[in-house]
C-alpha cells in the first residue's frame, strides 16, 4: 500500500471512534486504515457525515465529549527538526488528550489549518499575537537551545506572511481576523499552521468557506509551501475536483469506514469500489449529453442510529449481491497500490 | 442532534411525519415535557394557583382571629396514622409560665393527641363571594378547637391561615404586575422598533432614564407618597402598577431589539413583497416567532416581581395590615429577639423562596422550550 | 472612542436636570408636605400646634409656594452647590448625607468586588466542568440564592448567629471603634464586619452573574477559535482564559453600569434589617416624612453615580472589547 520502501510518517490503523450520546451510540468512525507517506498530499473525500472529520480530530487527539477512540492505533514517526531520519515512533491513540507529550505534537508535529478561518481566529485578539504565541510554544522548532524572545517570533511571524503571500506584513501582523478579506483570513490560518514548521498539515476542508477564484489561490499556495518544506499534507474534503488537483494518493469513506483507496489516477480512472463509481459519475461536465437527469446515488444517508448491518453502502448500491447484506468487507488490494472494500473485488481477489 | 433528540420522544418513522406538521405550539410543550424538574415545578405553581382561588378552603380558621393568650404557639405538625391505623393528629400544646420572665413557653404534648381530619366542617367562609361553605381541607374533628399547624404569632393568629390567604395576595400581585408589564413592554418596545426614527429615540430615552434611576428609591418615593387612608385594595392596586411602571423597561427593550432584527429578516421582505398590510405583517409574522419568547420572559419575571412586592411590603411600604401578603407576614419576623424565640415565624420567607424557584424553574423550561435552536 | 466619550459626558448634565425634575415631581407628586407629616406625628403623640403656626412654619419653609417655584429654588441652590435644609434634622442635607455616603458606598463596592470575585470563578469551573458534582451544587445554590429576598437571607443569618453562636451581627464596626477617627486598625475592623453584609447583599447578584458566566462560557467553548488554540498545543487551562473566558466575559462587562442602582437598592433594604449606618434608611424617612430637600439630594446623588457608572462599564468594555473600539 506504500508509494515507495520509505517508512511512513503517519500510520492509523483500525480506528473506531465512538459517540455516546443519550439516544444511543454513533460509531462515527468505524474501522478506518490507511497510511501517510513523508512529504505526501493525502486527500480523505466523502459526504458530509462519512467520518473524515472526526478521524482528523481523533488524530490530533482533539475529539470532543463525548466522543471517545475506543480502538486502533495511530502510529506517528516524530522527528526534531533537521533530522532526516530516525525518530521514535509514537502511538497518539494511547497518548492522554491533554498530556503533554500530545501537547508538543500539536503545532509543532502536525498542525491543523481548520475549515473556518473567519471563526477559528479569536476576535479580540490580533493574528499576529495568535501566530506569536504559537511560534513561543513551540520555541525550539526554530532555536534548538535557547527560548524565542517575543521579537524574535514577530520577525519569524512576518516572514511566514510573506512566504504565504500576504502583502504589507508589518501592518498586517497587527490586524484582527474581521479586519481581513477572506483569502487573507486563510492565507493568515495557513501561516499559523506552518509556524512551528510541522511534518504533517491536516487541511480541514480549508477551501469550503471561500469563493472559487480565492480557492485557486490558497490551492496553489498550499502546493508551493508542500513543495518548499516538503510537507505531508491530510486534505479533507468533500469537493472531488480540489482532490484531483491536491491529492497523490485517495481515501474514500462512507459512515466512518474505507471504501477504497488508492493512487489520485487509478481512483479517477479505474474505481473499483461501486461507490467511488457513483461519485464520479455524480459530477456535472461540461461535455456530454446535455438535458439528462443527473446520476444520483439513489437511496439517502441512513440515520447514524440505524446503520445498516454488513456493508454500509449495500443498501444504496447498484452492484448489491446477496452476502453484502450479511457481512462487513474489509479493505483488500485490487491492484499495486489500490484497496477496495467490497466483496465484488474479494471474488476476484480469491480467484487471482 | 436535534434530530436525534426529538425523534426520541416520538421515535418511529411515521413520527417524522408527526413532527412535520406539528404546530409550533405542539413542539414547544413536547419540548418541555422532557424537563421533568420544570414539569414537577409547573405543578407545583398550579397547586399554589389553586389556593389563590379559594384560600378559605385550605386555611384552618380565619387568619384574623386573635387570642392574645395564644401567642407564639410552635408548630404543630401532623401526624399521619395512629398505631398503624390512618388517623391523623396533632399533638397538644401545653402551656407554661416560665416563673421568671413571665412568658407563656409552650411544649408539644405527644402523648394527648388532637384528632384531626380532611374535609371538615370548620368556620364559614364566602366562596368568591357568592356562596358560603363550611368545608376545609384540614381542621381539628372538634371545630371549636384551634390548631396550629405552622405556629401561631405575636397576637396568637394562625401562620397557616395567614400564609394561605398571604398566597393569595402575593401571587397575584406578581401576575398582574407582570402583565401589565408585557403590555406596556409590547407595545412600547413594539412601536419603537418597528417604527424606528424619532418615535424610537424617544421611547429608547424614556427607557434609559427608567433604568438607571435605581428602582428601590423610586419605590419607596411612590409607596411613600400614597395616602395613608387608602384602603388596603387601593393600595393593593396602587403597588401592582407602580411595580410594573418601572419592570416594563426591560421587556421594551428586548421587544424592541427583535423587532429591529426581525424588521431587516427575508420573510418580513416576503410578506411585504406579497402584498401584506403593516398590521397584518406585525400581527401574523413578527409576533408569533417570538411571542414564546415572551412567555418565557414574562415567567421569569413574576418571580421578580414576588421578591419585590415581599421587600417592599416587609418594609412597610407595600401591602399594609390587615392585608396579608407574605410580606407583610415576614415583618413578623424583623426582631431577632422575637425570631430566636419564634423561628418558625420565618416560614412565610421559605414559601417564597420555594414559589420563586418554582416560577424560575418553570421559566428556564419554557424559554430552552421556546428556542427552535436548542435541544 | 474619545468622541463616543466626550458625547457622554456632555450629555451628563442634561440627564441629570431631568433627573432632578422627575425626582422633584415624584417627591411633590402626592398632596400635603414636610408639615402635614410633622403636624401627624406630633398629634399622634400629644401635641399639637395652632392654625397659625402650621401657617407660619409653612410660609418660612417656602412650602406654600407653587410647584414651579419651589422646584426653581431648589435648582439654583444645586447649582451653586447647596443641597438645601434638611427639615427634619435642621441640618445642612450635605452633612447627613455625607456622614452616611462613605459608608455605602463602602459596603456596595465590597459587595460588587467579592460578587465578581466568587461568581467569575464559579462560572468558569461549571462550564469547564459540566454535569460535575460540584457542578450540580453550584447550580443548585445559585437558583436558591436567586429566588431568596436578600433580607430574608439577612434574616436568617442574623438569626442563626444569634440562636446558636449568641452573636448579635449588627453594625459595621465593633464597640470600640464606633466613633472612633479613621485609623488601620479602625479600617481592619471595617473590613472584619462587612464582609457578612457584603455577602447577603451581593448574593443575589453573584447567583445571577455566576449562571450567566456559566451559560455564556459553555457556548464559546464549542466555537472553532478554541479548538485552533488547542490545535496549537496550549495548556489546557492557559487557553481556556485567554480565549473563551475573555469572550464569555464580554457581556458581562457592559452590565458592570447596571450594578450600582441595584447595589444601592439592595443595600437598603439589608442595611435596614441589619441596622447597618446606610443612606437608605435615611432616604426611607426623608420619603415617608415628606423631608424633600434631603429625599431629593440623596436620589440626585443616586442618579449620578449611576450614570458614572454605566459610562464607566461603556468605556471598559471599549477597552476590552477590540470589535467596538476599533471604528470601521
């Protein structure tokens, strides 16, 4: 399933994240693998409630009540700054949410540019104070011995606007977030993240809250930064076209768990999953035949108190066979680099 | 999960539909069903209501009765059954003369044991002044007897019978007060809002000035300065509107801030689009979406105005004697010296402690109720 | 900002002309005076005066002048700084006023502090809390400390101190300090007494504020900028003041102006029951005795701190509050 012998940075493995909530228990992420290469642009796609936000939050260990990890691992390879390779290899699953090894993985390790950057700023406070404390807490990324002075962090702040293209800096260090545009907003959030220089970015779906030109821009940025710092970057979305530009390597899931995944060309030109099918089939073109219905996936999410037992999808699949119904399938490889759960590519794994 | 939690109290796929098309009013007591301890409290407040209609039923005797020779009888609590057998009674009170101080010092006899009963003849009453009765939830078998089932005070009246008829006054007060409150607040916050310009500056004014005059002052000039001959109805009026001229700031200026909002809102721009008249886009679109609001508010504000009616009739200046309100009660209770030989002198002050919970109880059910976007 | 501030403070003395005309209205409103309640009272014990006398008296007191005219009068002596006659006491109203002023405001600022200081804490710790046992008795004690009259709190205190520990709670200060000139030790003193009416009268209050704090604080912790703080790898308590605290506190603070006039009513009522010196006993027989020069000095006093005070709450809110300070 790996893009090449390199160890990867970030390995889950079987998380199941669940929701206890009065009414019943919502197993919001229910199995879910997959891996992160060092320096790779992973895209997790799905529909709104499919689980890819809550495994983003349960990486970071952020999940809120009451929400609780109840199994898997999540393996991340840490690494100091100016190393190469080497590095102990943690488990975050296992780690206390407000431990504090957890807390120097946060902003430091793995940042999060989340998906509101309007919200996710404080209003009464300046960006530029909020990069600052950010940049403090995490001193040594940037100055192995020695503490940062509050000086030192305002010049690496207003360096970090302008690699992210934010003009006039020293002026701008000192705004407040509604003082901003919205591309400025989230070129800001993004220079937040980058701040502690971490290995991995999770990119909450950070192009849903902007208009479609600014979207161009924040896109390109983020493929300039992961180039420059060589980044590996988790993009959360739900829009398969910023997938295609962003991602090397897809996760599709579908009520918290994988449906398939694989390689960015071989998931948009040969899906093996009849999901990923349907998905694709979904989006609106500019060529083809024109007053047709657009293909729907038939059927409606079901009520996450009512998943349907054996694979989650079989209820809304076109391709349902007998056995769907009864048994869950697990993610088995249907090509070099490419994994589907569905029992359709099971027989055949089996035959081959 | 608002889903979640709605289609828990109606679960079932066909209750989806049932949702759909309930009325706004429908949702909002399903809503506050779920809050037992509000429902619990609801009750309760219903039950006090119910005295207020008839305080004569539930006393014992008539609160006006004085025997100077019974004062400050301690409480005489009622006791169930009777070896094993439901009997209820109280204990005897026997009196007497301490050799020093001279004062009556009463003891609780539990071995002479005054029967007692439910549903019992005892003295005559008008019943909303068109009938008499006779009947009485609670009294001694022997109606000659008295008894006294929360002590009695400083001129030998019963508290029970007092803190019923108090109940009446008090609550009462507290309703009208508030409800001539909600009108001026309505109105007024209405026309400012909806109306907005010169007319809002100036209510906006008026309501400033209200406001930062500190209201007990201002009670106690306008209390103050009403004629000691009045009588105790007069006064009782009088006190309700003096309460509510200054309580009605607060609910103008919310009435106020939501007309403003709701002015600016897309269905009010449909409304007009489709052709309505001002008073029907006032009346039929903008009220209902927060007349619950204001339900909620105005619940929250009886209790308020129960505090305040007891504060300033406890300092004389509300409901005089021989009107009963638990205030007027509680200046019973003003002399510490009184209050170490008789505490249970200050058992009208639990009765609103416990109305006041009640009310507020009910009110924070009725207003999360209200709000489409909770629970 | 400086203008919004300039604004108000010219407006001030505007506001409190009509102040002084509607407190002067309320006071005058019923009929009879200062003479009908003296010449009551002193029937009720025995004596008496003649026609003429009540005439006379009438006449040296200006009472028998119109409305206007009395109103006037006793405008152009607050101008020129004189609070008029207390007729009742025949003293400068200044002097009773001030003998009494220093310590109600005294005991209302040491209410509001030790309200504040319980009730931000408490807050803090239910929403950070929830559900929580310490939790659950927080809440109940507050909606008990609301619905209880503060006199009844007052009451019952007293009353237990002196039915069970035979301590008499009354007064600010012990014997030997009563009249004593103002030393630290007088202050220690002070300070030992006045924390138990401090606490009656701001109860109420701290109840109110506390489940606000509560309520305002659950809501901004669920928003995004927490979660971007956490992401960032603050302490959890460090982000928990810095960011949703700071916003929580918000509302709070533009309500900090309301809280005089109701410090100054509550504190009446307490002083009254705890026999505390206090201007508002001597605001309550000004106004039942009809004594309008002092009932009117004092409520104008009243006025003013209270306006003072809502611009003060204004300005710092301003000044903690980015969003309205920073003009668009």
């Amino acid at each position: 399933m790996t893009s090449d012998t390199a160890v990867p940075l970030l390995s889950v493995r079987d998380l199941r994240v669940s929701f206890t909530l009065d009414d019943g228990l919502v197993r919001a992420v229910d199995g879910t693998s997959f891996d992160v290469m060092p320096g790779q642009v992973l895209g997790i796609v799905g529909e709104s409630g499919c689980g890819k936000s809550v495994t983003m939050k349960a990486i970071l260990q952020l999940v809120d009540r009451p929400g609780k990890i109840t199994n898997g691992q999540i393996m991340f390879r840490r690494r100091p700054p100016g190393q190469e390779a080497g590095g102990e290899v943690v488990d975050l699953a296992l780690l206390p949410p407000k431990g504090a090894v957890m807390r120097e993985i946060r902003g430091a390790e793995i940042a999060l540019i989340p998906q509101e950057p309007m919200a996710s700023f404080s209003p009464v406070h300046t960006v530029g104070d909020q990069i600052i404390e950010a940049i403090m807490l995490h001193g040594h990324r940037w100055d192995a011995g020695r503490r940062i002075t509050r000086a030192q962090a305002r010049d690496i702040t207003i360096g970090l606007f302008r690699d992210v293209g934010i003009s006039m800096p020293e002026q701008r260090i000192d705004a407040y977030s509604w003082q901003l545009s919205g591309g400025l907003r989230q070129r800001a959030m993004i220079a937040m993240a980058l701040s502690c220089k971490p290995r991995l970015l999770i990119a909450d779906e950070p192009t849903t809250a902007i208009d479609v030109t600014t979207q161009a821009q924040v896109l390109a940025l983020l493929r300039d930064l992961q180039h420059k710092y060589n980044t590996a970057i988790i993009f959360i979305t739900h829009d398969l076209g910023v997938i295609a530009q962003m991602a090397s390597y897809v996760v599709v899931m579908y009520l918290g768990r994988v449906m398939e995944q694989g390689p960015v060309d071989e998931i948009f030109h040969a899906p093996a999953h009849p999901y990923t099918r349907a998905l694709l089939r979904s989006i609106p073109g500019l060529t083809g035949a024109t007053r047709t219905a657009l293909p729907v996936i038939s059927g409606t999410l079901p009520h996450p108190f009512n998943r349907p037992a054996g694979c989650p999808f079989h209820p809304r699949c076109p391709d349902v066979m007998a056995r769907c119904a009864e048994a869950v399938p697990n993610l088995e490889p249907v090509g070099p680099y490419q994994a589907a759960s569905c029992f359709l590519h099971h027989a055949e794994a089996s035959a081959t | 999960m608002a889903e979640g939690s709605i289609a828990g109290v109606a679960a079932g796929l066909a209750a989806e539909d049932r949702i759909a098309v309930a009325s706004n009013w429908k949702l909002v007591w399903w809503r506050f069903k779920r809050h037992h301890l509000a429902l619990f409290c609801a009750g309760l407040l219903i039950a006090l209501y119910m005295i207020v209609l008839c305080p004569d039923f539930f006393s014992t005797q008539n609160p006006e009765t004085t025997d100077a020779r019974q004062a400050f009888i301690p409480v005489q609590s009622v006791h169930l059954f009777d070896d094993g057998k439901f009997s209820p009674w109280v204990p005897a009170i026997v009196g007497k003369r301490h050799p020093v101080t001279l004062r009556m010092e009463w003891q609780a006899d539990p071995s002479r044991k005054v029967p007692v009963r439910f549903f019992t003849p005892g003295p005559v009453y008008q019943v909303f002044g068109l009938f008499e009765s006779r009947l009485h939830l609670i009294g001694p078998a022997d109606p000659t007897q008295r008894i006294f089932l929360l002590g009695s005070d400083r001129l030998g009246r019963d508290q029970w019978s007092r803190i019923m008829h108090g109940t009446q006054t008090s609550m009462t007060v507290g309703l009208v007060a508030v409800a001539l409150s909600v009108i001026l607040g309505v109105v007024l916050g209405g026309l400012s809002g909806y109306l907005g310009g010169k007319t809002d500056q100036v209510i906006q004014r008026v309501i400033e000035l209200l406001q930062s005059v500190p209201t007990i002052p201002i009670w106690l000039a306008l209390s103050a300065a009403l004629p000691r001959d009045w009588t105790p109805i007069q006064v009782f009026f009088a006190i309700t509107v003096i309460l509510s001229l200054v309580g009605w700031t607060t609910l103008g200026r919310e009435v106020r801030g939501r007309f403003l909002a709701l002015r600016e809102e897309d269905f009010v721009l449909a409304a007009r689009l489709a052709g309505c008249s001002r008073m029907r886009i006032i009346l039929r679109h903008m009220v209902p979406t927060f007349l619950s609001h204001i339900i909620a508010t105005s619940s929250l504000a009886i209790p308020v105005m129960i505090i305040n009616e007891t504060s300033l009739s406890f300092l004389g200046l509300g409901i005089r004697p021989p009107a009963i309100s638990w205030g007027v009660l509680l200046q019973e209770a003003q002399n510490i010296q009184t209050l170490a030989l008789a505490p249970w002198l200050l058992i009208p002050g639990v009765v609103v402690i416990v109305a006041v919970l009640a009310f507020n109880l009910v009110g924070d059910g009725l207003r999360d109720a209200a709000d489409p976007y909770s629970g | 900002m400086t203008r919004y501030i300039t604004q108000r403070l010219l407006l001030l003395p505007f506001l409190l002309l009509i102040y002084s005309f509607v407190i002067f209205v309320v006071i005058q409103a019923p009929p009879g005076d200062f003479l009908t309640s003296y010449v009551a009272t002193l029937s009720a014990s025995g004596s008496s005066m003649s026609a003429e006398q009540i005439q006379a008296l009438r006449h040296s007191y200006g009472l028998d002048q119109p409305f206007v005219v009395q109103y006037g009068l006793w405008l152009k002596n607050l101008l020129q700084g004189d609070l008029g006659l207390s007729l009742e006491y025949q003293r400068p109203s200044a002097d009773l006023i001030s003998e009494q002023l220093g310590l109600t405001l005294a005991l209302a600022l040491f209410s509001f502090v030790l309200t504040w200081a319980i009730a931000v804490p408490a807050g803090i710790y239910s929403a950070t809390h929830p559900r929580s046992i310490i939790d659950h008795v927080l809440t109940v004690v507050n909606y008990v400390g609301v619905a209880t009259p503060n006199f009844m709190l007052a009451l019952i205190l007293m009353w237990a101190a002196f039915a069970y520990f035979d301590i008499s709670v009354t007064g600010l200060f012990s014997p030997d300090f009563v009249d004593a000139p103002w030393s630290i030790a007088r202050v220690l003193d002070l300070l030992a007494h006045i924390w138990l009416p401090a606490l009656v009268l701001g109860i109420a209050g701290t109840a109110r504020l506390s489940r606000i704090m509560r309520a305002n604080l659950l809501d901004e912790l669920n928003k995004p900028y927490v979660v971007t703080a956490r992401a960032k790898g603050m302490k959890e308590w460090r982000l928990v003041l810095r960011y949703p605290v700071r916003l929580a506190l918000n509302p709070l603070i533009s309500t900090i102006g309301w809280y005089l006039p109701a410090l100054f009513s509550g504190s009446l009522i307490v002083a009254t029951v705890m026999n505390l010196p206090n201007i508002g006993p001597l605001l309550l027989r000004a106004l039942i005795n009809r004594d309008m020069y002092l009932a009117g000095g004092i409520l104008l006093i009243y006025s003013f701190l209270t306006i003072v005070g809502t611009l003060l709450s204004d300005i710092l809110l301003a000044l903690v509050d980015p969003r309205i300070r920073v003009e668009n």
